[in-house]
C-alpha cells in the first residue's frame, strides 16, 4: 500500500472518530447550579432546562441576572472541557 492511501486511511478513520465523539457529547447533559439557579444544557449548547430554585432571588433582579449568566457559561465551559477531553483521549494530546 502507498504512503498517500495509509494517509487517507489515517484520516477517514480519525474522522470517524471525531463523529462518534460529537454524537456522544451531543447526546450528553451538562448542569449548572449558580446560586438559586439551575441550567441545563445538551452537548450542542441547546438549553433544554432553567430552574429558578428559590422565588426569593425573583426580587433581586441584578442577582437573578448575574446568575443566570454564570450559569449558563459555567454550562458552556462544562461542554467544552468534556470535549477537550475526548478529543484529547484519540488524539492523544497531539
């Protein structure tokens, strides 16, 4: 077999590889919990719940806020250190 073909080889079966882990980390749920609230995202960043916990932090409409943005991208930071890892383990650092 030629060099070009083992090559190609290499790169289709990375891309597989690559595949399989988006559809894991797709089919995946991160939680974020941030004060009284509580985000949940899938692996394609889509929000799929929010839980205000306590109506207390309803009346404070600045810390509601606040909160719901750390949430959220404490959310998003989950997702991407869990792919960062996956990716990791087949590329092997590379």
């Amino acid at each position: 077999m030629s060099t070009d073909t083992n090559f190609i080889k290499k790169i289709l079966k990375f891309q597989m590889e690559i595949d399989n882990v988006r559809s894991k980390l797709e089919k995946k749920e991160f939680h974020s919990e941030i004060g009284d609230i509580i985000i949940v995202l899938q692996g394609t960043r889509k929000v799929i719940d929010v839980q205000i916990v306590s109506p207390m932090i309803l009346k404070d409409k600045d810390l509601l806020q606040e909160n719901i943005l750390l949430a959220f991208n404490d959310a998003l930071e989950k997702i991407d250190i869990d792919f960062k890892k996956m990716i990791n383990k087949i590329t092997g650092g590379f």
